[in-house]
C-alpha cells in the first residue's frame, strides 16, 4: 500500500494510499520518512467507445445508464465504484478520487445510440457509478450536454446525486419535468457536517443537500430522498431524522442502501475506521459480518444491497415505519416512453427506421 501519511487522514480526500488492487503486477511504495505533497486532481478527456450501458443486476430499478465521468473527485471513502479504477490499472485508493476520466464524446455517443433502429426507449439512469454532478462538471458541462439531449429526444431519465451543482440545470429539469421526463433522487448520508467532511469530503454539505431537494420540489421536479450508506453505530441512528428532514423539504419517496464493502473498498473503509472510530472498529465490522453471514460483504443479488439476518431486519423495520410515518412510502413517479423522438437523418427521413 502505498501512503501518503502513516496516522493522519488527508485533507479533503476519503482514502489515504494507493491500496493495490486485484490487478496489481507491482507494489509502490514511499521512501521511509519521505513527505509528499496531497495529491492533485488531474482531469484526463478521454473518447468513450459507447455510453449507454445495460445493467444485469436485478437490485436496481433500472436496465440502462450512462456516467459521463469515470472515478469520482467527491472522495467518498465507501464508494462502491471505488474497484473499478482498477480496470483502468489505476488504485481504487487516492487514485479513484484524484485522476479522473471525462468521457468528452459523450454526447456524440448518445446521441447516436439513441438514434440507432435498434435503440427501444426507456428511463436511462445518469450517474449511478460516479456522481454525474462532481466538481470536473461545472467546467466540462458533459451531464448539461445529456440532459439537453434528453429534451431533445424526450427521452426520459433519472439522476442520482449529492452534489448542489445540479441546481445549475434547474432549467433543463423543470422542462422534462413538464414532459414527465426526468425525476432526481438526491443521496444524503447524514445531518452532521463533521461526518460528512469525514465520511465525503468533497461533497455538498447535509443543509446543501437539504436545499437541493427543497429547490427542484419547489420547480416541479419529483425528487426522492436516497439515504445510503446505511453504516451501523455511524449514521443508522439517524435515518428517522434524515427522512423526516427530506419531507420537511418536499422529498416525494426515499429508498436506503446498506453499507457495500466489495473487493478493494473493505480495506480502504477499515483504514478509514483505523483513523477518525479507532474505538468502535471492531463492532462496526462485526455488525457488517452479522448482516451477511458472517462475512463484511456479499454480492449475491437480493442481499448484496439490504443484508440479511435480525440486525439487518431491524434496520429494515425502522427505515419502513419512518418513511411511512412522513409521507415517502409512495412510489416514484412513472416516466413517459411514449413521446421518445430521435431526429431524422435524410436517410430515415425516406425510408424510416430500418
């Protein structure tokens, strides 16, 4: 493992090293005693070979998506998405959250997938692997360029943040929200704003968080509460109070997440607890092992996202009782597939879609 500090975390970043991950051919290591700087973000354009892509897994509800960014700059210690930097022979570690890919075609790409004969309309989720609002976003205006897109060719859609920059785009929402095009579902992970500097440090702040849900209701665009990760003995004691803030600001649904811990994030998260819960480590991992047969993590469909077993039952129970006590048991609103119309092209304007 290659660290940049021995015992302390570093400023505005979740990980502390380059963990080696699965992949790895070599380890890198620091010189004893040497002092590096923080890391830098370097933002790389990269030409994607395709964008939309088809998900298998039954857990979430939907069947396509589209992130514009690989890695992610917001640092979240936790992220599930962490492992697949690896893929990229970079660490799921400092890596992830410090050099990250913008996919700079990608709405060249969609527009021409969604243009193919081939193509059958449905929701497409914008964001799920990386936030789709971080910071490389407010200069590269990819996800602006998507949702543009999507009115175009009213092709509904559904995003997945935490970031406060996606009020930028209140414009573009409140459209497709007229068309029942888009809803948004605003992830919030805790009310206390020294957790969330820990926890996700590059993020938008819980009252931020707050004020984004508030905003997008008060323009007419559905907008669902998603609190996740649920980590036990460091915020599941505050779903009640996370749900009954998110209705207080107009939330229309809410879902949880379990704490996922799959491949490389296990050891970056341990770590993590190492640092700020060194007294409470032991029972937040023997926690997770009671959620999955005593492992920390799982990734059998059904169990991989909830857990399994009596700790994770009564989490469950709690989540249920408070999202129906403040309203946010309903369904989320359906999206319209029936108005989808990609432009013309002189050839499908003479003989139509082959």
């Amino acid at each position: 493992m290659y660290s940049i500090d021995d015992h302390d975390p570093i400023r505005g970043r979740g990980a502390r090293s380059n963990i080696d991950h699965r992949f790895s051919q070599r380890t890198v290591a620091p010189e004893p005693g040497a002092r590096r700087r923080p890391p830098a973000t370097s933002i790389t354009p990269v030409r994607a070979r395709s964008i939309i892509t088809r998900n298998q897994s039954p857990d979430v509800g939907f069947n396509l998506s589209v992130n514009p960014y690989q890695g992610c700059e917001h640092g979240c210690v936790y992220c599930f998405a962490r492992p697949s930097h690896a893929y990229h022979e970079l660490s799921p570690g400092l890596d992830f959250e410090t050099r990250i890919m913008a996919k700079t075609n990608a709405v060249e790409l969609f527009r021409k997938e969604l243009s193919s004969p081939r193509y059958a309309c449905e929701p497409i989720a914008v964001g799920i692997n990386t936030d789709a609002y971080q910071p490389a976003e407010r200069e590269l205006k990819i996800t602006r360029g998507l949702l543009e897109t999507c009115l175009e060719f009213r092709q509904p859609l559904v995003l997945i943040t935490k970031s406060a920059l996606i009020l930028r785009d209140t414009d573009l929402l409140s459209e497709l929200a007229q068309h029942r095009l888009a809803r948004v579902c605003v992830s919030l992970t805790t009310l206390d704003g020294e957790l969330k500097r820990r926890l996700e440090p590059r993020t938008a702040g819980p009252r931020a968080r707050l004020r984004v849900i508030s905003r997008l209701a008060d323009a007419g665009i559905p907008v669902g509460v998603m609190v996740a990760p649920v980590i036990p003995r460091i915020n599941d004691h505050e779903m009640e109070a996370m749900l009954a803030a998110a209705a207080a600001r107009g939330a229309h649904n809410a879902s949880y997440i379990l704490l996922r811990l799959p491949y490389e994030v296990e050891p970056l998260f341990r770590d993590w607890l190492g640092v700020h819960y060194p007294e409470r480590a032991g029972a937040i991992m023997h926690s997770m092992q009671a959620c999955h047969g005593g492992k920390v993590y799982r990734s059998q469909f059904h169990a991989r996202m909830r857990g399994q077993g009596v700790f994770a039952d009564m989490i469950a129970q709690r989540f249920r009782a408070a999202r129906r006590r403040h309203g946010l048991d309903r369904q989320p609103p359906v999206l319209d597939t029936t108005a989808f119309r990609p432009p013309a092209g002189p050839q499908l304007s003479l003989f139509g879609r082959q």
